[in-house]
C-alpha cells in the first residue's frame, strides 16, 4: 500500500496548495496558491521538495495527523501552535520522521493564522490544469475540489530515504504590529483628501469575514469622491485595496475575484501580502504608502531571501550543539554575577 | 469617453493597468484588444499575464525580473502604437432556451420595457456581442454589444445562487455564466453550452475578443443539447473568422 497522512482530526480551515495555478487570469480564474509564500518555501525545503510540491495550508486549526504505510517526513512553518509527537513537544521550523503508529498533534496557532505543512514528496493528488491548489469557489484541485476534511487519507510522495538528518530553519516573524505597506492607485484618485487620510492615518480591524478571497476590514468609513464608489469593473491584483459603498476597504488574497467593479485605493506590495494574511480576525491593520521604487526593492529582497533559504538549513544535530553552546556561554555569564558581568 | 492619451495606473509591484477610456466603448475595447495582442506578440521580458477589460488592459510582471515602473512606461508608449485593427475574431453560435424556468426575469425585463418576451428575446438575439472581459469567477463572459432598448440597472438584491450556464443582463453589459454564483443580474435563458470544463484542453471555451451570437432555441430542444453537453459536445457552433 502506497503511504497516507491520515487526518483524523480537524478543527479549522486546510486545504492542499501548490505554487498556484497561473496563466488563466484572463478567463477569470486566480492563480490560488500559498497564503504565506515563505512558509511555504521553508517547509518545502525541510523535507527536501521542490519548490512548487504540494502542501496542507491550516488556517486556525488545530488537527491530529497520524501516516498509514510510512514513515514519512514532515516540516511545519509559518503560524505554527504547539505541535507533539506522541506527547512529546517538538518545534516548527524543522523536519522529523512520524511512524506508523505515532500521533502527531498540531494546536490552533496562538499567533497568526496559516501554518504549511510539507511532506517529503508532497501529497500527490491529481493536477487540475496545471496544479494542485485548491480554488474553493471554482471546486478545483485540492482533495476532489473542496477543502480538506476530519477522516482524509491522503495520498504522500515515496518514503524518504533512511539516515538523512533532519534540518532546520530559523522561523520568519510575523511581525504583528508593523503597518502594511502599500502603493497608491489604481483608483486613487477616486478618493477625496479625507478619504485618504482616513484610510493611511487610521487603524482598522479584521473583521470575521476573512478567508483565502480576501479580508474585509472594520474601522472607520472611507469617504468616496464625487464619483461614487462603482467603477466599470476591471481586473484586481492580490494586494487590491478595494473600498465598496459601506467604505470599509477589503483586501483581495489568493482566491480572488478576478475582477471587480469598485475602485481600489491602494495594493498591499507583494512583500507584506504575508503578514496582511497572517493578521487574524479582531487584529489591528495600520497602511503606510510606499512609492513604487521601494515595493520593488522590497520585492527584491523578498526574491533575495527565498533564494538564500537553502543556504541557511542546518542539519539538527548542529543545531543542537550550537544552542548547548549558547546555553552554556549563558550560564557562564549568568555565574559572574549582574555586578561583575556589567565591568567590562 | 476614450481618453486623447491612455493612462498608466500602478496596481502594486507586481502589475498595471493601462486604461483607455472612463466607460464602456467600442473604441476602448478595441485599442485594449489591438494592446493585448502586441503584448502577446512582443514577449516582453518580466511580463507574465495580461487582463483584457472593457476599457483597459492589466499587465502582471514579475519584479525580480522587470522593473515595474519602467515596464509600465514601455507598455504605455507600445499602447499609442497598439492601433492596428485585429484579424477578425472567431464567431460562435450559442443556443439559449429564454424565458419560463430557464429565464425566470424574461416577463418582468419585457414588462419593464414595455415590450412583448418575444421581443425582448429578438432583441438581445440580434447584436453580435464581444466577450469583452472574461472575468469575476473562472469562465464568467462578459461581454459588449447589448442593445440600448435593453439597459436595466441590476436588481435591488441580488439571488443566492443562479446556475452554470444562466444567461443575464445587468446595465450595458450581458453575460454568459459558467458555474453557479449568486448574481443581481437579469436572468433571460439558459445555454447548455459548458464553457468552463476543467479537464478538458482548453479548459476555457470563449477567449477575449472572440465574437458571440444568441440562437433562440425550443425548451423541447434543452434535454438532448445537455445530455450532448454532458457528453463532451461543444454544443456551440464554431464559425471561425468566415462572417468578418
């Protein structure tokens, strides 16, 4: 029997995710895909995959995983809550076996909202034009074109080869209280000077309606021009700040709408689209502009980062020893004192 | 209005819009066409999709590998140059059954304009429609040409959920649906034409620019077309550029 990750409990959203599905925007379909790009990148590469295999995105879950025919390696990242294996705590960020037989349980994050889970191999489910990612409204890809369930077997990749180490990562902050930095435009100018302000001076809110689409957002009203708040309907990007006549601005993410016919004030720059995803429902939004020159060098360090990652895994054992060694350095300084340590 | 020179509007990093005119126009929707297919043809480096809308095309790039700002600029001076009329587009022949169950707002569009439903059906199955946007959910065609005496601004609420293949009109625009969505619009007749099959190559049926024209059909005639849809049938007729 070819190996299964069993999910035999589940609370929250999950759903299998690729790299996305691209090259159909122009016939109204959006590409899907990771919600967190840079979890996704690290959990791929803990278990050795490439960078477009398939992945368990959970959103606010909590779950209890356990592999039928492994073993399988797993690596979780990104907004990950206390994991265990068999009672035993174990961190993210790194890789690990689970054997048939072990339970492995994942709590609801305490902080942000999409942990990735990567199998070695991925989760070989059939490609639906091109990708795995599930695109809940259209009923594409993913487990059979629908969100992942309690009771799923999964179908995982060859089991990994034995002796290999297992690796880790230092995890990407979520960085909770920064602004989320955005480009003006494309219809700006759709809004009046207080509109403006309203929208980059004050805090707004996640509200409950929040999910792969977009965010709608709570806080103040932003106040239309002359011009009303219909446009005739053009295309949106992920990032699309669109402001409809209830003034309370939605932010358009992975599974979008493809078009839409409010104006949009502002795109989120691809650099922040994480950390706007990873903000959960009750959780204060700020805006800050940015012109277009520094979301692209922002972007660029972004792509500079993901390439690096790989250079930056280290094998656990290393790991291991160098936390020893910090926690001894630590306990060396601890020993001389407060008032010795601080003469030098 | 189309404008005297196009605009250049930024949508991030990772895109823009060239946009054409302020409404719904032939002109505009020409120039966004003629824009898209230079595009095509040009495979200009970092460019990655491009979005046909009634008045404006959006171009998504990757910046790792083309500098957005001036992409953007190039694209706006191609846009001046983008003048050439197209080759004639492919034609297709879609069979709608109006009215009763399968357009349950016929009656109310008909009454609205004073009109008799056959009118209303001779009307709309007159033009030859643009998909001019395809757009909102996968397959969704929008498309340009609707007749003036049509016009109706949507409803006041919108139904939870209209079924694939639901053939509406909302304002100037008549859309052809591919899946079930909730929807305002005006619901005149269905077409058992599949233009969105997943597994099937290409996925996608109708494409921007194509041209459509409405064919009256009996609802005695819906059972077979669907149970040929069903079966992979196109059901649609392809004529291709011969009408230009």
């Amino acid at each position: 029997m070819s190996p299964r990750l069993h999910l035999a409990r589940l609370s929250g959203a999950a759903s299998l995710q690729d790299a996305g599905r691209h090259g159909f925007l122009r016939f109204g379909l959006s590409a899907s895909g990771p919600m967190d790009p840079v979890a996704f990148a690290a959990a791929n590469l803990l278990v050795g995959n490439g960078p477009d295999a398939a992945v368990i995105e959970f959103g606010l879950a909590a779950a209890t995983l356990r592999v039928e025919g492994g073993p399988v390696r797993l690596a979780f990242a990104g907004a990950v809550g206390g994991l265990s294996l068999d009672g035993e705590p174990i961190a993210a960020h790194r890789s690990f076996l689970l054997r048939e037989g072990a339970e492995l349980t994942v709590a609801r994050p305490r902080d942000g909202v999409f942990a990735v889970l990567a199998a070695s191999g991925g989760f070989p489910v059939p490609r639906v034009m091109g990708s795995r990612s599930l695109h809940q409204r259209a009923a594409l890809g993913g487990c059979d074109g629908r969100p992942l369930r309690e009771g799923d077997r999964l179908p995982l990749g060859p089991l990994p080869p034995s002796g290999e180490a297992e690796r880790c990562l230092d995890p990407v902050a979520l960085e909770r209280g920064e602004p989320i930095r955005v480009v003006l435009g494309p219809q700006d100018d759709h809004f009046p000077p207080d509109g403006l302000a309203t929208f980059l001076g004050r805090d707004f809110t996640v509200s409950n309606r929040a999910d792969r689409m977009g965010y709608q957002l709570d806080g103040p009203e932003i106040a239309h021009g002359a011009q009303g708040f219909n446009i005739v309907s053009d295309a949106t990007v992920a990032g699309s700040v669109q402001v409809p006549g209830s003034g309370r601005p939605i932010v358009l993410l992975a599974d979008r709408q493809t078009t839409g016919g409010y104006p949009k004030i502002a795109t989120v720059i691809s650099a922040d689209l994480r950390r706007i995803a990873q903000r959960r429902p009750g959780e204060t939004v700020r805006f800050e502009a940015v012109d277009l020159a520094a979301a692209t060098r922002l972007a660029r360090a972004r792509g500079a980062h993901l390439a690096g990652l790989a250079a930056r895994l280290r094998s656990v054992e290393s790991e291991a020893e160098r936390l020893m060694a910090a926690n001894l350095a630590g306990e060396a300084v601890d020993a001389l004192g407060p008032g010795e340590a601080g003469e030098e | 209005m189309t404008y005297d020179a196009p605009r250049l509007l930024a949508c991030g990093d990772t895109a823009f819009t060239i946009e054409f005119a302020a409404g719904i126009e032939a002109e505009a929707g020409a120039r966004v066409m003629a824009l898209d297919a230079l595009l095509a043809e040009r495979a200009l480096p970092g460019v990655l999709e491009t979005v046909p809308t009634y008045r404006s095309l959006t171009v998504h790039l990757d910046p790792l590998v083309a500098d957005p700002a001036e992409l953007g600029r190039a694209v706006l001076a191609l846009a001046g140059e983008a003048l050439a009329p197209l080759p004639a587009a492919r034609l297709w022949r879609i069979p709608v059954v109006y009215g009763g169950a399968f357009g349950i707002d016929l009656e109310a569009v008909a009454a609205h304009h004073g009109l008799t439903p056959e009118a209303v059906i001779a009307r709309h199955s007159a033009p030859e429609y643009r998909v001019a946007m395809i757009g909102f959910l996968p397959g969704y065609a929008y498309l340009a040409g609707l007749d003036p005496g049509l016009v109706l601004s949507r409803r006041p609420s919108p139904r939870p959920v209209t079924p694939a293949g639901t053939v509406s009109i909302g304002g100037a625009q008549a859309l052809v649906a591919s899946i079930p969505a909730p929807s305002g619009w005006h619901l005149l007749g269905r077409t058992p034409v599949k233009t969105f099959v997943p597994k099937r190559d290409p996925a996608f049926l109708l494409r921007p620019g194509d041209r459509v024209r409405f064919v009256p059909t009996a609802p005695e005639r819906w059972d077979a077309l669907a149970a040929a849809a069903e079966a992979g049938e196109t059901v649609a007729e392809l004529c291709e550029a011969a009408e230009a």
